[in-house]
C-alpha cells in the first residue's frame, strides 16, 4: 500500500478516520478496492469534486460501522425487545432486536444491515448481517463486500464510560476477522436535527466549535484516549 502512505500520529490515524492502527489484512480483492478509493480525509486528501466517497454525492447512509467514526454524538434508548442506537449525523438509527428472533433476510441486503442481539450479564452482544456493498467501512476508504458479518459487545464500563469492542468479519475483502475496540463519553446535551444536504456542506464538521444546551438526555461522544506515538 506504499500509494497510501499512512499518517504518523495516532490522532490523525485513529481519530475520525479509521478504526485500527494496523492496516487489516486485506484480500487480493480488498487491496484493489482499497487503492481506488479516493478519500477526503487522510494525509493526502482529495477534493470533495474528485472523492469517490459514497457518502459525498449521494444521500445513502454511511453504513456499519462508519457511522461510528462520524464526529456527531448518539443516544441510546433500551426498550422491551430491542436496543435503539440514535445518531444525530443524518438522523441515522441502529436498531438490534433483543427478542430472540432470527435475522430477517426478506428485506434484502441494506446500508445499516440486520442485528439481533442478546444479553451476556452485562453485556449486549449485537450480531449484525445482511449488508449491501455500497458503503466504506470507515473514512479512509477500507472495503467491504456483502458478505460482511459484525459482531459487537457494548458495554458500559461506568456512569460515564461506554465501550464497544468489535469483530469485523468479510471473507471477501479480508484474509481473517479483525477487531477494533470504540470508547464513549457520556455528555448531558441533546441531539439535534441533521440532514445529508447540510452534511455535505460541511465537509469536516467539528463539534468543538458548536454550542449545546444541556439536556436532561445524555449522549455519548466517542473519545480518543490513545497516546501520540
């Protein structure tokens, strides 16, 4: 991947853009994908005219587990037979049934895929399939195809901390399934209306530089508690 040359600091590695610290271990076919991306974050990033970001000129969802990386909070809400994952980037939802019903595959393959989850004492495993293969995995442009399986383990270390460990599994597009570990901050701020046409218009939001009132509804902000290298 020397066309790609990585960038050197863990902020800028791990922060927004992608979700490992080591290139995953792609396949021949995964490789190719990934050399033809044309990224708009990175250390050599493209202009949003030339990105082939799908997210850019479309209205699509970005798609799991990229919605993750999106610098935008989310609120969950647990509720009889099922787990709502909120996001405010594009009003997006996450939706994993608890009921111990099977995944539903007459709908067809989509953007966020179909989760079903289950409890293990604490922890809310989340089994995610049925994706189509018109999204990236994250921002850098890493592949997937639409044999790719997810599986998380959320749970909430304490009053304040949410963590999410992830096993990313596609035979298509990587060798072997690889992990990715996710942190969250809990916040007392509401989330607000958002729409893919005021996305794309901000090509790089930040949420350093907008104002929240405090809400009665807490939001988790993922964090980056890793150190530079």
């Amino acid at each position: 991947m020397q066309d790609r040359p990585r960038p050197a600091t863990v902020r800028e590695r791990y922060w927004i853009y992608e979700f490992t610290l080591e290139e995953p271990p792609m396949t021949g076919w995964g490789e190719a994908q990934y050399k033809a991306t044309k990224s708009s974050f990175g250390p050599h990033p493209y202009p949003l005219a030339e990105t082939n970001d799908p997210l850019y000129h479309t209205c699509v969802p970005p798609g799991l587990p990229r919605i993750y990386l999106h610098p935008f909070p989310m609120q969950i809400v647990q509720a009889h037979g099922e787990v709502i994952m909120l996001f405010e980037y594009d009003s997006i939802r996450h939706q994993i049934f608890t009921d111990g019903r099977p995944h539903d595959t007459a709908l067809g393959p989509s953007w966020m895929g179909d989760s079903i989850g289950h409890w293990e004492g604490d922890v809310l495993v989340a089994d995610t399939a049925n994706f189509n293969d018109k999204t990236w995995l994250d921002r850098m442009g890493h592949p997937h195809s639409d044999a790719l399986h997810i599986v998380e383990r959320i749970r909430r270390q304490d009053h304040d901390h949410l963590v999410d460990d992830l096993t990313i599994e596609d035979p298509k597009a990587y060798t072997k399934p690889w992990t990715a570990h996710l942190d969250f901050l809990l916040r007392r701020i509401g989330l607000w209306g958002n729409s893919s046409v005021r996305m794309r218009r901000a090509s790089k939001p930040s949420i350093r530089k907008r104002r929240r009132r405090r809400s009665n509804r807490p939001c988790l902000y993922l964090v980056l508690n890793f150190q530079e290298d």
